[in-house]
C-alpha cells in the first residue's frame, strides 16, 4: 500500500527534475515494462552539458528482476520529456569503435540501421556532445563517481514508432555503454513521490 508522507525529503544534491525522494517508486501501464511491478529508485546520473541538464535514473523492479534507465530532460510548464532505455551492450575502449560512434549511419550487429539524431544532414562523422556526469547512490546519499562524458544519438522507425539508440562514452575510462529505448509520454506511467 502506498503512504505519502511529507517527511521523505526531496533528494536535491544531484539534478532530480522527477523530485524523487528516497521513498519513490514508478509504474509503467505500457511497453516492455509494463505489469512488471512497482520500479525502485536505485541512483540518479546527473548530466551537465553546459546550458543542457538532464537525469537519468536507474530504477530496478524486484517482480521482474529487470533494471533499466529512466531518462527525463526538464520541460515547459513543470513538464517533462521522458524515455525508457535498456543497457543493449558495452564496448572497451577502441580506436575503431570511436570511428563509428558519430557517422550519419550507424548499423548494430543484428542489422537494424540508426540515423543520428543531431544534424542528420550532416554527411561527416560528427563528434559527441561533451559534458560532466554525476552518479548518486539513492542508498547512501552519497555521489559515487564524477566523470566526463561524450554522448551520440541515434534513431529509427520501428512499426510506427520511434526507437532511439543512445552511446555513452566515459571520458575517464574509454568504455562505451549502448542504450535501447523509446520516449513514454506521462500517460503511460505513474509516479509516486513519497512511499512507506
């Protein structure tokens, strides 16, 4: 059962458009996660890119065992724009896959074929958007980790849909990270600030 109580304070030492609390939980009603349970909220990575913040939360359901990542980039009106990714891969750092990140193109190892995202029409490989990462564990209230980050975006139509690929490359370590998901809009999840 669901309690909201006002006690559970607002976690604000990272970016936390959401204004999760400790307590929260999230819900889906469509899409891969839904019916699998009530979502805790493991870790905010607070993104800076320098006039552009968003979070990402990774949320884990005990019904499902199944983690993912909850991206959200603050909106007009207190509204925000949202997306569900699943970690598909992680690449060491390589000279050859740092060529590939950032080509108009971009086909995975199963086949599907992405556009970028930012200037599409561009034709030369263009280099990731630079910016500062910011992991806080949720159960210690504590930053973990500060690094540098370069970011590609990718899409492509799926069934009428829009599937986005997301690379992530940590500046301090070289290893790339590969995101799968699709934006949700708010009607198809529900958010519970406080719980007990």
């Amino acid at each position: 059962m669901l309690d909201f109580d006002k006690s559970d304070n607002v976690i604000t030492k990272v970016f936390n458009p959401m204004k999760i609390t400790p307590g929260s939980v999230i819900e889906f009603k469509a899409g891969s996660m839904a019916g699998a349970g009530l979502f805790r909220f493991k870790k905010i990575v607070e993104f800076d890119f320098g006039e552009r913040k968003l979070a990402r939360y990774l949320i884990y359901s005990e019904v499902e065992e199944t983690e993912c990542i909850f991206e959200v980039f603050p909106g007009n009106n207190e509204q925000v724009e949202a997306y569900v990714y699943e970690l598909a891969d992680t690449v060491p750092f390589s000279e050859d896959f740092l060529e590939v990140a950032g080509q108009r193109f971009l086909t995975t190892p199963d086949g599907n074929e992405y556009d970028r995202c930012v200037m599409p029409e561009e034709q030369e490989r263009i280099d990731g958007i630079e910016g500062r990462a910011r992991i806080y564990n949720i159960e210690t209230e504590k930053v973990e980790k500060e690094y540098g980050v370069k970011v590609w975006d990718y899409q492509r139509d799926l069934d009428g849909r829009t599937e986005f690929l997301n690379i992530e490359m940590s500046m301090d370590t070289g290893l790339f990270k590969i995101f799968i998901g699709e934006m949700i809009e708010n009607i198809f999840y529900k958010f519970y600030q406080v719980t007990k």
